[in-house]
C-alpha cells in the first residue's frame, strides 16, 4: 500500500493554505480540513482554531517553503 502524505499545501497568491489528509477506509475516502495557512514573504505559520501540528507537519512545511 503506498504511504500517503498527511498535509497537503496549496499555493496562493500571498502564501499557502495547509491541509491536513486522513482516510476513512470505511468510506473508502481521504477527507482533506484545513488546519493553517501561511502568509507570503514572512512565512508566517497562522494555526487554525483548535489544531496543533505535529513535529512531522512542521518538517514538511519548513520543506515546503524552503522549495518555494
């Protein structure tokens, strides 16, 4: 089975919106909730309410950006 990534980023003008993927293997389906955002030049990491990212998330965010 192949490993899915647990964050998906989506480019915007000024920044990037941070995605969190989960499967339902009930449904069979990934549900995608958005967790934070990221402002442009200053990447500044915004958290939506109530969520926290793990160690693993902000390693693949700081990749990200570094690529960006």
């Amino acid at each position: 089975m192949l490993k899915r990534p647990q964050i998906y980023l989506r480019a915007k003008r000024n920044g990037a919106v941070v995605f969190r993927l989960s499967e339902n293997q009930r449904t069979n389906r990934i549900d995608i909730e958005q967790i934070a955002s990221i402002k442009g030049k200053s990447r500044e990491i915004i958290l939506r309410d109530g969520f926290q990212l793990t160690p693993e998330d902000e390693a693949e965010i700081q990749e990200w950006t570094a690529q960006s």
